[in-house]
C-alpha cells in the first residue's frame, strides 16, 4: 500500500496535528502529500476524512473511491466509505460498497459494525445496538472508532429506540445535533490514527 522508501506517513500525521484548527493548511498539506505518493491509499483516506470534515461529501467520496482502487483490500476504507454512503443517504450504495467486508472473519470489528448499521439503516435499532456493542468489544486496535461507534449507539440510546441501557462513551452527541452533524463526527475522527 505504502510507496517504497522511507514511510512519510508519521512525519505527516505530526505536522497535521501542528496544524490542526487550520483546515485550509491541512488540506494543502494532504493535497500535497496525495500528488508526491498517488500510491499510496491511505493518503486518501485521511484526505477523504478532511474533505468530509469541510462538508465536502462528494470530494471526500472520491478519496476513499481512489483508496479503494489503489487497495481493494482496504478494509477501513471501504468501511468508512460506506458510513459516508449511508450518512448521506443513500443506504443502497452503503450496503453495496460493505458487501466485501461479509468476507472477513465473523469477529472482525468492521464487519460486526458494518452489520449493525445495517440494521440501524432499517430501524432495526436493538439489533444494530447489539451489533454495534460486540463490535466494539472486539475492536481493540482503533480507539477512536469505537468512541464513533459509541456516538452512534449513544444516539440510538437517546431516540428512545434501544431496549435496556446503553453504557455512555466519552463523547455523548448534543441531543439538538442533526444526524448530519453527528455524521460528520463519525466520519471524521478515526483517521487522526491510520493503522
């Protein structure tokens, strides 16, 4: 996936924490680092995250399309393209883009997450709660895609749809948020750690 030579990725990933608060900065920057290594797919993913976080929906679904071509098998990629898809409304092509992910192992924390959006995405919300709980148990090596995932089950908790308790996470949603806005976090805060 990475270019050959030196990985530029952790000096990269430093200098966007320098800059961050200045989006404008951090885009040119991944701009950049996406035109000196084109293959290098998890350059657009992170690219895609800050295109989404500027609210640019279709920028940042040609990110993770781009990172999917140069790595098929690039599983949070495929994940959070997805997630993209079904924030944005179009649950057809989320359910599509997923469909690759039925292949990895059963306790795999992307495919248990995939399901439970799944069934968020027909209202099915006891059955994306227990999902999305078992996914996160599971998921032991990106901790800021379980606190998404919390986000998402802590909303699920306050429409009053999930039967039983639901543990709070740090990083409770404003109940006034739209689901837009909560979507955005979702898509935006794993990257920060690319694996």
């Amino acid at each position: 996936m990475p270019d050959a030579g030196p990985d530029y990725l952790p000096d990269l990933l430093r200098r966007l924490q320098i800059l961050q608060g200045d989006g404008s900065a951090v885009m040119q920057s991944l701009e950049q680092a996406a035109l000196e290594h084109p293959g290098d797919a998890r350059v657009f993913l992170l690219l895609g995250a800050e295109r989404m976080h500027g609210k640019d929906v279709d920028g940042a679904e040609a990110a993770y399309i781009a990172a999917l071509q140069l790595a098929p098998t690039f599983h949070i990629a495929r994940f959070q393209l997805g997630l993209l898809q079904l924030t944005s409304g179009r649950p057809a092509a989320a359910l599509s883009t997923w469909t690759p992910l039925d292949q990895l192992d059963d306790k795999d924390p992307l495919r248990l997450f995939k399901t439970g959006l799944e069934f968020l995405a027909q209202d099915r919300f006891e059955e994306a709660r227990r999902w999305l709980m078992q996914g996160i148990a599971q998921n032991q090596s990106n901790p800021p895609l379980n606190r998404d995932m919390q986000m998402v089950l802590d909303r699920i908790a306050h429409l009053g749809a999930a039967a039983g308790p639901v543990e709070q996470g740090d990083g409770m949603p404003d109940p006034e948020a739209t689901p837009r806005e909560s979507a955005d976090h979702f898509l935006v805060s794993a990257y920060r750690k690319v694996h």
